[in-house]
C-alpha cells in the first residue's frame, strides 16, 4: 500500500472521497461553462487533489488563495455551481481543521461554518433543488460539534437542547436529499408538471435515464448515510432505532414540551437566517441572490420565492410585519393551486402559517389542497373542492 493510501486510512474517513470527488466534478464543469472564478476554482481543484492524497498543509494553502478570490466576486454574479464551490472551499478547510491531528492555519483563515452553510444552502436554492451535493457538502458540516452549533446559534434556535443538533441535523439534510431526489425521479419525462406522488414515468428520453440512476445513486446515498448516522447516534444516546424510525423520528416532535420537529427546527433555522438573526453579512446574501421572482415562480421555487419575498422583513426600507409577509405568502400560495401546482402551492401555505400560526383559513386551505393534491395523482376524493372557500379579496 502507497504512502499516499496509508496516509488517507489514517486520517481521512473514507465517507469523505465521494464528497470531495463531487466536488472535483461540480468545479470542472463551471471551468468549462462559466465565466466567473476560473482561478479560483482551479486553485480549489488542487487543494483538493493535495487533501486525497495527503499533504493537508498545501491544501490549506491553496484553498485560502482560492477563497480571497471567491470573496471578490459580488454574490449577483454567482452560479449555483459557482456558489457551490465557494461554500465547498470553507467546507474542505473545517475538514482538515477537524480530522488532522495537526491544525493548520494560514494567516488570519478561519473558516466560517455560517458563511459556508449559507452559501451552501443558497447554491441549492439557485439551482432548483438539483444540487443534491450541496446538501450532501452541508449534511457534513453539521457532523462537526462546534461548527453546527455555531450555524444553530445563528439561526436563533440555540434555546432547543443542543445534544442532537450536529448528528440530527446531518440526517435532515441526507432526508432531504431523498425527498427531492425522490420529487424529481418521479417527475423526470414530465418538466411541467412535479410529481409529488406518483410513481415514475416509464417513457423517458435516454438523457433522462442517466439522470434517473444518479437520482436513485443519491437516494441509497442518502438512506446509507442516514443508517451510518443512526447507528452513531443509537450507541452515543443509547438509542435502538433502525432507518424508518430515524427518518420518522426526524419529523416527529423533539419531546412533550418542544412540540416541533427536527425538519420543522431546520426550516426554522433558514429562515431566521433570511429575516436576519445572524445579522446584515448573511442576509445580505439571501436579498441579493441572482435569481428574480418570476424565474422563481416559474420554476416552483419555493424558498427562493421565500428569500425573494422576506429576507431582512425588518430593515427600515422595507419593513414588513409578520402578518404582511403571511398575507403575501397565501395570496402566492392561491395562485399555485389555481394553477393545478398542488404540491408547491402546500409549501407555500404552510410557510404562510408558520408567520400566523392562528390563521384558521390558511389550514382550511391547506387540508384543501392537500385532498386535491390526492384527487388530482391517486384519484382519491378526500373532500369537496376548493373553489367552495375562494374569497375574492385574496386573489390575484
């Protein structure tokens, strides 16, 4: 066995080769498609290929270089992939800060776990939930104790018991990657119209095909890294649950007295870090995301609208109560559902809820929508149509 490869079994866990690999190929492609940051991701790329084969302190240097030059590129000029990349760079750097045994700083390069999270999150906004690898890049970054609790204390959930948070918060993510794969697998052969639950579409044009097996690649990624992560957090709390109940756990109640979930907590978390709770740096981002509302719109890019919509809601420019965004969020949750986009059309109005939680009409549209949503891909007859509850003040 080579240097090299007894180095790699040493110190870095074989989980992280395919993350770090992905990131190769997600920088490739903005090298061959993109304009902006080629320098940058090159000196990534390198950094890189130093991590895998061993020589952390090179690395270190490179992906510092490679970050003072994606800090030059105003957030409006980013791809997704792009954006990716520069939350991949804080990412690798807190890896080799957290795995060798040796910490290697340069100069004054202090990864920033919040920054990382952010940019992480907002490169899968932009891409329409298809960077399933961003949320793989953060699903790691939570597994590190004190950076994941420095993400929730930014988030403003920091009075939940911070025991779980980092392990739980890493299987959220590895959740949501099956969940949005599982959305897009169904719905491939069909671009107009989410499948939220029906089966697949068998007649599928061969580009599709390819899709379909790296959707069904991150979907067993997903439940094996959730399985991992259950046995880990079965021997630490003494816990004896198997994959199902972890991913059932995760959307239940944390406990008696915090009736919310793990899923809930870290939609709580994005959102707080859009209206502002980590201050101006982070929701600046958000509020300048280059995408505009009606690419999001058409796209049914719900937490894109949601930045789009009511990052920094409190800046005196702008101001909007909670009730105001309520109100805006149903009246764009009401259009989905006319326009037949159920699914979407739910996401929307159980946001609007979590900003009026009293709003007994949200809920009635929600149960209502949710028995259309059934009619309209199982068949089923839950209820009597929504139409029965229009309010012309509330339309469009």
């Amino acid at each position: 066995m080579s240097f090299f490869n007894n180095f790699r079994k040493k110190y870095l866990p074989e989980r992280y080769i395919p993350v770090l690999i992905s990131q190769k190929e997600n920088i490739q492609l903005v090298i061959q498609n993109e304009n902006y940051g080629i320098s940058a991701v090159q000196k990534h790329k390198r950094a890189i290929n130093y991590i895998i084969n061993g020589n952390p302190s090179k690395s270190m240097e490179l992906l510092y270089e490679a970050y003072i030059i994606y800090e030059k590129i105003d957030i409006s000029e980013y791809s997704s992939k792009l954006l990716k990349c520069r939350g991949d760079c804080l990412l690798d750097a807190i890896i080799i800060s957290n795995i060798f045994e040796k910490k290697y700083n340069v100069d004054s390069f202090d990864p920033d776990s919040i920054c990382a999270f952010v940019y992480l999150w907002i490169s899968f906004e932009l891409s329409h939930y298809t960077l399933l690898y961003s949320l793989k890049s953060i699903s790691e970054l939570f597994f590190f104790f004190a950076e994941g609790m420095m993400i929730t204390v930014a988030g403003f959930i920091q009075t939940m018991p911070p025991t779980h948070f980092s392990e739980y918060f890493s299987i959220v993510c590895e959740y949501w990657i099956a969940v949005y794969a599982g959305i897009e697998f169904r719905s491939i052969g069909n671009p107009s119209e989410k499948r939220w639950l029906f089966g697949e579409n068998k007649e599928v044009f061969p580009i599709d095909k390819e899709r379909k097996k790296y959707l069904d690649k991150m979907i067993r990624s997903a439940d094996n890294r959730i399985i991992e992560l259950t046995t880990h957090t079965n021997n630490y709390y003494g816990h004896n649950l198997d994959l199902e109940q972890m991913k059932q756990a995760i959307q239940e109640p944390i406990s008696e007295e915090d009736n919310i979930s793990y899923v809930d907590l870290f939609d709580t978390m994005i959102r707080n870090l859009k209206k502002n709770s980590a201050g101006p740096k982070v929701t600046d981002l958000f509020k300048r995301i280059p995408i505009t509302f009606n690419e999001a719109f058409k796209m049914e890019n719900a937490h894109a609208l949601f930045s789009l919509i009511y990052a920094d809601m409190y800046n005196k420019e702008n101001k909007k109560s909670d009730v105001d965004v309520s109100e805006e969020l149903f009246k764009l949750g009401i259009k989905y559902n006319q326009l037949g986009k159920y699914g979407t059309a739910n996401v929307i109005f159980k946001e609007a809820l979590c900003f009026n939680r009293n709003n007994y009409q949200i809920q009635d549209f929600i149960e209502q929508n949710t028995a259309q949503l059934l009619k309209k891909e199982t068949g089923i007859n839950m209820n009597k149509d929504i139409d029965d509850y229009y309010d012309d003040e509330f339309l469009w």
